[in-house]
C-alpha cells in the first residue's frame, strides 16, 4: 500500500457528500491503512530545546506550592530579619524594603516571560494533540461511513436475493396449481 498523506486525505474526506462511490472507497481504504493517532506529548517532549526545557522548568517550579512556601518563608525571613537588625540600628534593608521591592520586581519581569514562553509552548502541544483528535475521529467516522456502505449494500444483496427467491415460489405455485388444473385465484377477487 502506498503512503498517504493523511491531512490532504483529510481535507477530501471532510467533503464526503460530494464524493463519488469510487472516490470514497478510495479514500476509506487509502486512510484505514495509515496511521494517524500518535502520542503528540512525546512528539513535543522531544523536540523541546535546552532552553525551552529551562522554560517549562521553571514555569513548573514557580507555580508550585512548593515555590509558594519557600518564597513566603524566604520574604518573612527577610522581614523579621531586617526588622530586628532594625532595632539595632543595623539593618541592611530598613523598612519599607526597597531593596526586597527592586529584587522582587527583578523576579516578576524575568519570571512572566518564561511562564509566557511555557505557556505559548503548551498552546502549541494542545494544538497538535487537537489536530490529532480530529484526524482519529475523522478516520473513525470514515470507517463508520464505510461500514454502513457495506451493510447498505449486503442488505440490499439480501432484498434482491429475497424478491429473487419469491419470484419463483410464485413461479412454483403457478405451476403446481396448473398442473392441478385448478385456476389461479387473483389477489383482488
């Protein structure tokens, strides 16, 4: 079987009404040989760079409970500190913290881009895991459409073999009744 390109095959199959018989047993039989579901997790775990790995990192640490509670602990500690030194008149960061301000803004403008930058990057991952969604499901209902093709037309086999079959039982009745010599009564008398 050759290789198909499964988006175009996509892009056909996605007018199905407009196909021909022969087009769709076509396409059915070019696309129930192809793969199309894919793990788009690994896929986007292996074409991650180092610094995109660094992104989602720290995008993951920083948005963890166990950030939280370090950083609460690390702005106390910095607090209470600063807070008795103060008393000893040797604080090295008095009240109202301007130096914890300007380290925590450092913090906030270089840790948004790289939560933005994960995020951007999981967007992407969702649209890829999206696109392989619709190309399972569009092959599932190919090959549902194809099933019932199939049970349309052995039922239809089935009908015409039945009409078949009946045409010459009534065949045989004429002729056992006209070898009786009896006459063939009519539906409507």
């Amino acid at each position: 079987m050759p290789a198909v390109d499964v988006s175009a095959a996509m892009r056909r199959a996605s007018d199905w009404s407009a196909m021909s018989a022969a087009d769709r047993a076509d396409l059915a039989t070019a696309l129930r040989h192809a793969r199309v579901a894919r793990n788009a997790h690994e896929e986007y775990l292996a074409s991650r760079t180092v610094g995109e790995r660094l992104a989602d990192r720290i995008a993951s640490f920083g948005g963890s409970w166990t950030f939280i509670l370090l950083f609460f602990a690390f702005l106390l500690a910095w607090a209470l500190l600063n807070t008795v030194l103060l008393t000893r008149r040797q604080a090295f960061d008095p009240y109202p913290y301007i130096f914890l301000n300007l380290m925590l803004s450092m913090l906030a403008a270089l840790q948004a881009p790289v939560i933005m930058m994960s995020q951007h990057r999981q967007t992407d991952r969702d649209r890829v895991e999206a696109q392989t969604d619709y190309e399972v499901n569009l092959k599932a209902e190919l090959e549902i459409r194809a099933l019932h093709d199939k049970l349309d037309a052995l039922r239809e086999a089935q009908w015409t073999a039945l009409v078949a079959l009946q045409h010459e039982q009534i065949e045989l009745l004429r002729g056992i009744v006209a070898q009786r010599g009896a006459a063939v009564p009519n539906a409507g008398d």
